[in-house]
C-alpha cells in the first residue's frame, strides 16, 4: 500500500468530520435562536414576504373569465356560453398562449383551458392550475400538450 495515500485518507476523514460536525451546530444554534424568539414579536422575514397566492377553484376560474369577456366584449354574461372547460397538459411556461419574440420554459405545465361563446365568437382563456384565467387571442391560442386534457364540466 503507498504510504502516501493514508494521510490523504485521513485528511479526507478529519475534513468530513468537521464538516458534520459544522452542520450540526449550525442546526442547534437555528433551533435555540428560535425558542429565545419565540414568545418576542417579530419583523416579517424575507421568507415570509414570497408568499403562494391562494389557489383558485376550476369554479372561480370560469367565473372570473366569464366576467372578464363580459367586460371586453359588453355581453352580459348570461349570454356568453361555456363551449368547453377542461384541465390540460400546456407544453410549455407559454400556456398555450406564446407571444412573439418571448422565450417560455420548456416543461409541462398543469393548467385550465376554457372555451367561451358569445354572439358566435369563440374565445379562449388559459391558465395554470389553481391561478386565474386570463385571455389569449385566438391567433395565439395553442391546443395542449398531445392526448391530454380531462373535461370539467
């Protein structure tokens, strides 16, 4: 065996160890600052600023988009039809809905597609799950990621 290759095993050893070591003082200490804070009021943290908006129902997904073309259009949402509504695979961070000259992430993304009639016209309203809808021109529109898609209503 080379003797050379034992003290860099065991500088290997001692530097793992220290580092183990390291991280679990660190975690005590985490701990401890918490119990002597806990009962003290405290400044919101930059973790707590980044907080998930509330999550959306498929319900309240329909609703708003149903307000929304309403709005733009000035039918009264008692005219204005649901053709489809349906959650859907989008291809990409685009959501169905790319603009020209815009780079999206290329992942599936879970998300709405809704398919709203009035006065003949169709329009449609994309979204990710659990987030408000929003609309996207039909020059845009893009269907879902292949063989995907469950109906909603």
């Amino acid at each position: 065996m080379n003797r050379k290759a034992i003290p860099l095993k065991q500088l290997s050893l001692l530097t793992l160890i220290l580092l183990v070591a390291a991280c679990q003082n660190s975690e005590t200490q985490e701990v401890d600052n918490v119990n002597d804070t806990e009962n003290k009021p405290q400044a919101v943290s930059d973790r707590e600023k980044y907080v998930r908006p509330a999550l959306v129902s498929a319900d309240e997904q329909i609703k708003g988009a149903l307000s929304d073309l309403a709005s733009r259009t000035g039918i009264t949402e008692n005219d204005i039809k649901v053709r489809d509504a349906r959650s859907v695979q989008w291809r990409s961070g685009a959501i169905g809905c790319p603009k020209p000259g815009m780079n999206y992430t290329q992942a599936i993304v879970p998300g709405m597609l809704l398919l709203l009639e009035a006065n003949g016209t169709v329009y449609h309203y994309h979204g990710k799950a659990g987030q408000s809808l929003f609309y996207c021109p039909a020059e845009r529109a893009q269907a879902p990621a292949y063989g995907q898609g469950q109906e909603m209503m």
